[in-house]
C-alpha cells in the first residue's frame, strides 16, 4: 500500500516521528531509520522539535516530546489520562502533596499529569516536563521493573543503586530524600499492565519540612491505593500490553 499523503513535508515529518516511536535516536540513527538525506532529517527533527513534537534525551539523542502526550490527553485515546484525573486529585486531597504521573521515554521521564496542592510551599511538576531518570523516587520506580542487564549505564551516574532498586520492586514503592532537588522528598508507587509491565509512576512530592525524611511512612499507602486504582483503570480498559 502506497503509504504517501501527496504531502511530502508532512510524509517525512511522519517517517521521523514513527522512527522515534520506537526508541530515542541520534542523527545518523534517525538517518538510517527513516531513509532521509541527513540535512533533511536535521531539519525535520529541529523543526519538530520547536514545536515539542520531538525532545532530546540526556544524551542529546532525539525523542518524542510532550506535545503528543498533551494531544492523546485532548483527544481521549489514553484510558489512563483519560480517567486519571479524579484518581490523582483524590490522592491529592488525601496527602495534601503535589501528585504527578510520570512516564518513561529512554533516558528520561515525563510528566504526563499533574495535580498541585492549593496553596502553601510546594513541588510544582508541570505536565510536560522532562525529569532525569538518575533521581528521584519516580525514576527508582520507572526502573525497579527494568531487565538489570539495561540497567548498567543508567545506574552509573543514578543516585540509587540495583539493591535500591529491587528493594522498591519488593515492596511495591519508592522514596527519595533531596535525591532530585534539595529540600524536596516524593513516594511513587507502579502503575501495572495486567500483564505486569510497568506503565507509569504515581508520584506524591513536596518539601522535607511537611514529608519528613521518612515520607513513605507517611504517604506510601495512599499512594500505593492510587497506584492500583490506575492499574484497575488498565485493566478494565483492555489497554494494550
């Protein structure tokens, strides 16, 4: 089937944005991925990239970027953003925190959703936002399911360790002290497919001073309710694995 709209601008926009989908690339990968001469490629991306349909990784390499979250967020086509809403103001409300939604794209994570307490000091997470995967309780999350083999680069320079990390798959959460920004303190709990592939991570963050330097303690069981609540949402949905 001839896969061409007559467009050709917009045919190599595709090309590029399919060659993302599948994983993070530098400009030669995204070269030899979709076939474009180099210079146009270079255009594509950059160009893409003004738009935020495409980011860059820590590493510099190309990655879909948080306009496309933003847009299935618009259209409905996500259960779980669909629906996620009330489940994060309810955790919200219960922890009195900022509560965000992230999701893993190669060597970092997103926020896809984000509720922010009312008033007072706070962890302020804009839906959008590129975060490290070397900090945090989120990142210890997004990789405590991760095969360990993938996980030798990402733990070179990560704040945790793999002991970290297959204790927070055991228990079933993550906490971080200042890990990614001083004075700041999160518990995140995994988002699960029914097939148990991790998803997402539910987050609840703010300052030491509220979270104490004991925050699971404090906020884990909410968070771990809101975590299994979203998975239900999968479930019931027969989302994709």
């Amino acid at each position: 089937m001839d896969e061409s709209s007559g467009v050709g601008v917009l045919d190599k926009a595709a090309a590029v944005l399919a060659a993302l989908e599948r994983n993070p690339l530098t400009l030669a990968g995204l070269v030899t991925a979709t076939g474009l001469a180099r210079p146009t490629a270079h255009r594509l991306a950059v160009a893409l990239e003004h738009h935020r349909f495409v980011g860059r990784d820590l590493q510099g390499r190309f990655v879909l970027g948080p306009r496309l979250i933003e847009l299935a967020e618009s259209a409905g086509e996500d259960p779980l953003l669909a629906t996620a809403g009330p489940i994060l103001t309810r955790l919200r409300d219960i922890t009195g925190e900022s509560v965000q939604l992230f999701r893993r794209q190669g060597d970092i994570r997103i926020c896809v959703a984000s509720v922010e307490r009312p008033h007072g000091l706070r962890d302020t997470v804009p839906v959008g936002a590129q975060l490290s995967m070397s900090a945090g309780s989120a990142a210890q999350v997004l990789l405590a399911w991760e095969e360990p083999e993938k996980l030798e680069k990402l733990l070179d320079t990560a704040s945790f360790t793999l002991s970290t990390l297959q204790s927070v798959r055991r228990r079933g959460w993550a906490q971080s002290v200042a890990e990614r920004e001083a004075g700041v303190a999160s518990v995140s709990a995994p988002v699960l497919a029914p097939s148990g592939k991790l998803i997402a991570a539910v987050s609840v963050s703010g300052p030491i001073e509220r979270l104490t330097r004991s925050p699971g303690r404090l906020h884990a069981p909410a968070v771990l309710a809101a975590a299994e609540r979203l998975s239900e949402v999968l479930r019931r949905s027969g989302a994709p694995e």
